[in-house]
C-alpha cells in the first residue's frame, strides 16, 4: 500500500464520514432554519431541544420499542415516538415563554426584541440541560444498536487497496434524514399550512390581513423547528453517545450551517449543516481529533466575520 | 470629586459589608462573600461592553479564563506571583480584548452574541488539548502571604472589596464621560453616532479592552481564591452566562446593577447548591436559568431600572406632575420658531462665494447588477443650498451615504475643501466639517435633546464644558431651547428633525447634508423647518439637501441637481430646471407639463 493510497484512502473515509454526519447536520440546521431563518427567533436553546429530543428517544427506546421491535428497527420507532411530543414541548415553550419577546409585543423592546430572545432562550437553556442532569446524570448514554457496529465495505476501489467503511447506523440516520427535509419541502410549498406559514414570515402584518392567524403559524412554526431538530438529534443519538450538555456544542454548529446556507432559506439550511459536516471530518486529517469542534468554532468566525449574509444571501441596510 | 462624592452610599455599604465579612467565622461563608463580590466586578467588566454598547457578549469567559489560566501556570512554570499576574492579567485581558474586538465588531446584534460565544468554547477543546485539564496552584510555605496565599480567608474578601469599589468607580468615571457618552450613543443608533462624528470602531475597541482587562483580572483573582483552575471552570458557558445574569438581573447600563445582581443571585444559587446539590445535581443551573427567563419576562432592564422608574413615577405622582407636555414650553417654543421666521421674512442676501467647497467627480456605486449611482459630478459653492430632487429610488441617499462616508465607491472622487475624503469613516468627515441628518430619523431615544445635541458636540470641543456650551448654541440655533431637557422619546416629529438639525449643527459644519428634513411635517411645520434651514444658509453654512416636494424647494434653494436611475439629468437654478423639458416630462410628470 502506497503513501498516496493511504491518504487517498483517509480522504475518502473523512469524506464519506462527513457526508453522513453531514445530512443529520443539514436536518438539524433545518429546525433551526425554520425558528432563526423565517421567523428570525433568536434561539439558544435549540441545541438544548435537540438534546431533549435524544434523551426522549432514548426513554421510548428502552421502555418501549426495543422490547418491542428489537435493536434493529426499535430505535427508529423510538425516535418517531419522540417527534410528536417534542412538538408539544416546543408549542408550549412558544405559548407560554417565547410569544412574550416575539411579534408585535417586540416593538418596543431594544434591537427588535432579539437580545431578550437571546437571554431569554439562554434561561432556557439553562433550565434544560441542569433539569437533564437532575433527572438522567452527568454520564454518557446512547441508544444502543448493533447497527452503529457494523458497516458496509466499499471496495478495494485501488487494486487490492483503499477500502471505504460506511457504519450502517449512521447511514440509515443519514438516508432518514434526507427522507425527513424532502418530505418537509413538500409540505412547505405545496401543502395550504405550509403556505400560510411562508406567508406569515414573508409579511405578517399582510398576512394578518389576509385573514392567516400569524401567532398560530408562529407557534407550529416553532414547534415544527423544535421537532425536526429533535428527529435529527433522536438520529445522532443511535451513533453518537450524549449527555446533558451535549447541545452547547451543537448549537454553533446549526448557526453555523443556517449562516453558511443563508439566513431564510431552508433548504439552503441544509446544505450548509452538511458543509459544516465535511469540514469537521475533512479536518480530522490534518488537526488532532480534540481540536475538530475547535475547527467548527473557526469556520464559524469566519464565515459570520467575512460572509454574514451567508453563501447566497445579500444584505442591504438603509440609512 | 463630584464622582466620588456620587458613589457615596456605594462606600457606606462597603464599609458596613466590610465589618460584617470581617465578624464572619464559618469558611464556607466567607468564600460566599468574597464571591459575591468576585461576581459583582465580572459583572461590571460584561456591563463596561455589553451594558453601554449594547453589543451583548456571550463570551466573557474567554477573558476571565486567560486571566485565571495565566496566573496559575505563571506561578507554576515561572515562580511569578499572584500579585504581579494580577495586573499582568489585566493586560493580556486588554490585548485579548483588542483581538477579540478587531473581527468581532464587524457584526452586529445577535450575530455579534453568537460570534463572541465561540471564542471561550473554542478555547475549552484548546486548552484540553494542550493538557491543561487541570491545573492547580502549588502551596507555598514560605513566603505565603507573597504568593497569596493567606490562611485567613477574610483577607480575601478585603482584596475583592477593594477590587469591586476601584472597578465601580471606574464605571462611573466612563459613564460620566466623554467615554460613556459615545458608548450609549452607540447603543442606542450606530449611525448615528458615527454621522454625529464619534469613531465608533475606536470606542467600541476601548470599551471591550477595558472591559476585557476587567475580566481577566477578576478571573486571576477567582483562580487563587479556589486555587484549582479547569476549562470548563473558566471557560465554560456558565461562566459566561453568570456575568450576563447577574448584569441583567441587577440592570444593565448602570454602576448598581451587577452589584445588586450578584447580591441576590449568588447567594441564593450557591446556598440551593449547597442545601441540595449533593441529591440535586444542577440546582444551581436550573435556578440560574429560571431568575433569567423571569427577569426577561417581567424586567427586561433589571431590577435597578425597575425599581426607579416605580420610584420615579411615585414620585410624580405625588408631585402631581402629569405626563403632558408643558405648555409653556410649547408656547416658548412656538416663539422662537415664530422669531427665526421673523428674523428671515425678507430673505437676507446670502453671499455664494467662487470657493468650490465640495467637488463630486465621477461618483459611481453599484449594488450587484444595480447601479444606484452612476458617474455623477457636480459642485457646490461655499454658501449656497443646493437641492438634491428626484424620484424614488433615484439615487440620492445613495449619492449621501457616499459623500459622508457610510459607503465607498466603487469610482470617483470627493473633494472637501480641496481635500480628496473618498474612504473616510463618516466620523471622519464630521471632524472634516461635513454635517449629515437622515431621512429616517435617527435620534437617541433615552436621551434629553441637549445630550442628544452633545454626542454631537463632541467631535470640535475641546472639554466637556466646551462640549455642553458648543450644545447649547446649537440647541439655540435650531429653537429647541424650552425643551432641551425632555427625553428625545416625548417629541413630535417637527421636534425631532430640528434636534437632528441641531445634533448635526453642534459638530460646526461647514457644510451640511439633509436628507429629506421635512418629510413627514405637516404643511405649516414645513414653513417653520424651511425657515430654520434658510436661516442656517444666512450663517454662511453650506447647505445639500434632499427632497421629493418640489414647491417647498423651489422658495428655499439657489440651485437644483435633478437625479434619475442613478444618473445626474441636469443642474441648475431652480427657474431654468423646472421649465428643462427633460425634467418636467421624465419626472416631474404631466402635471407639472401642463402647468408649465
């Protein structure tokens, strides 16, 4: 074997590797896109949503379906368990807390209300991720399948040489994923709820004279984001062991793939979550593997520094 | 003295906490006070940036954790002590601070917040990486009291006490400056700010080094109170998260509101800690995170700002004042108006010298495929008001953010006085002497309209009395004396655009722009700000203004610059442009065809 087939074969690892973490990335960055990009919520706490997402799956996992459906298929069932009640947690998270600092009670609030939005998910936050502690532990925990074990041998595609390993478990999250954000597209541009939710964060003074309630569509708007990032999390979870804390960490890393995409374009959510993807498995080849999120962190500063308006947004401030 | 004698009851206070830390005995106790008061100066390094700016930091830790990580391995690899890291610490939290800044400002609002959250978090992975897990001050035998390390822990709390009151007096001395000014002017409208002549980069810089240097200085001191430094210790997302809270609990943009905020919050977390930290992990977090989505919900400034504004309005209330505006001051105010209009019934003969005061050559901006301006030149003369007319989305507010500096052209060139300013920061060219106003209006809300017409002093006083006496004329000028002590939020629109007017006037332009001053005016307002402007002209100040009503303009200026799609479609006196062909059929519509 070759040094240039050794490093062929590594690349190839980081690249198929950063493909799959990619697409639950890219649907992660959706759910936020769906808060941050349309209806310009600030919110910290969605990676903390993601977590309870993981932590849900997790309990329907071990209660439930793994006696049920076995290893094999429990986990998946888990997770669509766990999408309906993250939807309720996130429609009463906007009932009761964050419809106060949103719409129209904004007005009179300073930077349009996002630097209490800002704080105020950073109280939700909070709350998360020490009532997680309280109630699971501090310790790492994952929903366990044989399928994170195994994977699908690609090759030898060089000779006899440079094989590529795709571990089954993250690439059925990955292919759920993406089934996820085709059928959220459709339901977005065809569907007459997805409409009026576009409405509603295109104009919604115009919507409300359209007759569209704009606080309901804020609020499924909302919960929507929560659940989505919660499926992705749910997905992260059967390869990826967590803990309460766990959502600090991803929360730059969905800003950053909504910022990279473009703030206000879903599906430009997603691509930019999977850029985010490649470029922290591309970055294990050259860095040590303690400083990848490090690497995130930088991307991060540097696309919001030199591109804040994303890779096909424009801006434009008036004087 | 008189900001000495204003923080008054602050040593009071210290001193009865003081007495009172000093009788404590329980250890456990005495950390408790000696962090109260850790907390309240790491508060007021956030407020220093976050409360006056504005700009909202989620990554204080990152200064508060170089301060700590360099103390503590200062003193392992190097011997160096505590107390000469202190100070060290406040210096690479300044530097720190300026690097942090540099990219940073760049961004506003909740990508600012964002942005600054990364660095601390980043610097977590950094610092695992490079072995620091944990890191812990080695005892000292000899020489103990040298290296800090005191067997009587309440001298800690006097150290933190002295610290607490030398960083509350600095607040006040910023707040009561120059300095604070220009940091509560950028808060409330950046560009504003920036047009009223503060370098607002410059500030913002000074204010994060400052405040930067704080922290990292608390941080040094936080480590050798607990003698064992961590990442997530220092660095972590509660570290940052505690400054903000006790800042915002307490309220923000005040010398009070970290203290009061890390005088409840503390406390409480801490002992909900201790009482039920060992059978509820994370009591502490989940408290923390509840007083901040309360304070948020019920107080969105914090307590301080909550508990005046009740005071205040108790206080009116008994005083009977009510919250209509006084009508002897409108009654003054009518007057003066009245008086300006007067002084220029007969139209004083304005002298236009040959000094070309502002020459525009070639100017060109587009915005993607879009040319917004495209090859204008023109000239103005030293005492003339030329009238900038054309449709929407012609091009003239465009052509001023390209004057006064917002944007930079693609091409051209802007001569002021002879001197090319193509580049310059609009604070540049206030202190060049080109005033601006905005078409939509951009006063400091929470300000009086005499502080509101000082921000724009600024850029040509040589003191803060020179500052307020340049303010007072300019209040004076535009016939806003009655009411200059009223919040700039109480005013009518009228109001408004003359202390913009006046904001503009106090920086002693030569040459001012206004971008459509009498929008929004009603038709008798219009004559009063027409009059003010005319009488401004008669004072020798050049004036460009911006307008789409054309019968207002035609009484007021000597020349027309008429704008079309970005391109100049003809200049000159107002006689020849609205009979121009061109002008009357390509823009000023059928109408005025007719008429013609």
């Amino acid at each position: 074997m070759t040094e240039l087939q050794i490093l062929t074969e590594a690349f190839l690892q980081a690249l198929a590797t950063g493909l799959q973490v990619g697409a639950i990335y890219g649907l992660m960055c959706v759910g936020l896109a769906m808060i941050f990009g349309i209806m310009r919520v600030i919110n910290f706490a969605q990676g903390d949503f993601m977590m309870l997402g993981m932590f849900t799956a997790l309990f329907f996992f071990s209660m439930v379906t793994q006696a049920i459906f076995g290893p094999y298929v429990g986990p998946y069932v888990a997770v669509t368990l766990a999408a309906p009640v993250m939807f309720g947690v996130g429609y009463l998270i906007h009932m009761t807390l964050i419809s106060g600092v949103t719409g129209s009670r904004t007005a009179k609030l300073e930077g349009d209300g996002h630097y209490a939005q800002l704080i105020l998910t950073l109280g939700i936050s909070l709350i998360l991720q020490n009532g997680a502690m309280m109630l699971f532990g501090p310790q790492l925990v994952s929903i366990r399948t044989p399928l994170s074990s195994k994977a699908v041998e690609i090759g030898p595609l060089w000779g006899e040489w440079v094989t590529v390993f795709i571990n089954q478990g993250r690439g059925i999250a990955a292919i759920i994923s993406v089934i996820v954000i085709v059928c959220l597209s459709v339901m977005i541009t065809r569907s007459r709820l997805g409409k009026s939710l576009r409405a509603a964060a295109d104009n919604p003074d115009a919507s409300i004279y359209m007759g569209i309630d704009v606080n309901n569509a804020h609020r499924i708007a909302f919960a929507l984001g929560t659940m989505i990032t919660a499926i992705a999390g749910g997905l992260l979870a059967t390869n990826y062991p967590f803990h309460p804390f766990v959502g600090v960490e991803f929360v730059i890393i969905m800003y950053a793939g909504v910022v990279l995409g473009g703030v206000g374009s879903i599906l430009g959510a997603f691509w930019g979550g999977m850029a985010i993807g490649l470029v922290q498995q591309l970055s294990t080849l050259v860095l040590p593997t303690q400083l990848q999120n490090a690497a995130i962190f930088v991307v991060f500063l540097l696309i919001v520094t030199l591109r804040p308006q994303g890779l096909f947004g424009r801006v434009s401030e008036r004087t | 003295m008189t900001i000495l004698r204003s923080l008054l009851p602050v040593f009071i206070i210290a001193a009865v906490y003081f007495v009172a830390a000093m009788m404590v005995t329980n250890s456990y106790h005495q950390l408790l006070l000696t962090l109260v008061l850790v907390w309240a100066c790491f508060g007021l390094a956030w407020n220093m940036l976050s409360g006056y700016t504005g700009l909202i930091s989620f990554g204080h830790a990152a200064f508060f954790g170089l301060g700590a990580y360099a103390t503590v391995l200062a003193q392992i690899n190097f011997g160096i002590s505590p107390i000469i890291m202190i100070p060290a610490s406040g210096v690479i939290g300044a530097i720190a601070g300026i690097l942090i800044g540099m990219p940073t400002f760049r961004l506003r609002g909740h990508y600012f917040a964002l942005a600054m959250l990364a660095y601390p978090l980043a610097l977590v992975y950094v610092f695992d990486w490079l072995g620091y897990q944990e890191v812990t001050f080695p005892l000292m035998r000899e020489n103990a009291a040298w290296f800090m390390q005191f067997s009587d822990r309440r001298v800690y709390t006097a150290i933190a006490l002295v610290m607490l009151l030398t960083f509350m007096i600095i607040t006040r001395l910023v707040e009561r400056s120059r300095f604070g000014m220009s940091l509560i002017a950028i808060k409330q409208n950046e560009a504003a700010a920036e047009a009223a002549g503060i370098n607002t980069l410059e500030w913002k810089l000074k204010a994060i080094a400052l405040s930067g240097a704080m922290a990292s200085m608390t941080g040094a001191f936080y480590s050798i109170v607990l003698l064992v430094v961590t990442p997530q210790s220092v660095f972590g997302m509660l570290v940052s998260a505690q400054a903000l809270t006790v800042a915002m609990f307490g309220g923000v943009g005040t010398v009070w509101g970290p203290v009061i905020g890390a005088a409840f919050i503390i406390p409480v977390g801490d002992i909900l800690h201790a009482e039920l930290g060992s059978s509820f992990p994370g009591i502490q977090g989940v408290i923390l995170g509840m007083a901040i989505v309360l304070v948020i919900l019920v107080a969105p400034e914090g307590v301080f700002w909550k508990v005046r504004d009740y005071l205040a309005r108790r206080k009116a209330k008994r005083d009977g004042i009510s919250d209509q505006p006084d009508a002897a001051a409108e009654a003054s105010l009518a007057t003066t108006a009245f008086e300006i209009a007067q002084k220029t019934t007969i139209p004083a003969k304005r002298t236009i010298s040959d000094e070309i005061i502002l020459d525009v050559r070639n100017i060109s901006k587009s915005f993607g495929g879009l040319k917004a301006v495209e090859d204008v030149s023109f000239e103005v003369r030293r005492g003339m008001i030329l009238g900038i007319i054309g449709p929407n989305g012609a091009g003239k507010t465009t052509l001023f953010n390209l004057l006064n500096g917002f944007i930079k052209p693609d091409q051209g060139n802007v001569f002021v006085k002879g001197t090319d300013m193509v580049g310059k920061r609009p604070h540049a060219l206030a202190a060049a002497r080109v005033g601006r106003t905005f078409q939509v209006m951009r006063p400091f809300m929470r300000m009086t309209v005499a502080q509101n017409v000082k921000v724009g002093a600024y850029v040509h006083a040589k003191s803060e009395t020179h500052a307020e006496q340049l303010a007072e004329e300019a209040v004076h000028r535009v016939g806003l004396s009655a009411i200059e002590d009223q919040l700039a939020s109480t005013l009518t629109t009228k109001q408004l655009r003359l202390m913009e007017l006046g904001r503009a006037l106090a920086g002693q332009p030569e040459i001012l722009l206004l971008d459509e001053t009498l929008a929004g005016l009603g038709h008798s307002e219009v004559g009063d700000v027409v009059d003010a402007i005319r009488s401004l002209a008669d004072e020798g100040v050049t004036i460009v203004i911006i307008e789409h009503t054309m019968q207002a303009m035609v009484r007021l200026v000597d020349q027309f610059l008429v704008l079309d799609h970005g391109e100049v479609l003809v200049q000159g006196d107002p006689q020849a442009v609205t009979k121009d062909r061109r002008v009357v059929e390509a823009y000023l519509g059928k109408k005025w065809s007719e008429n013609a």
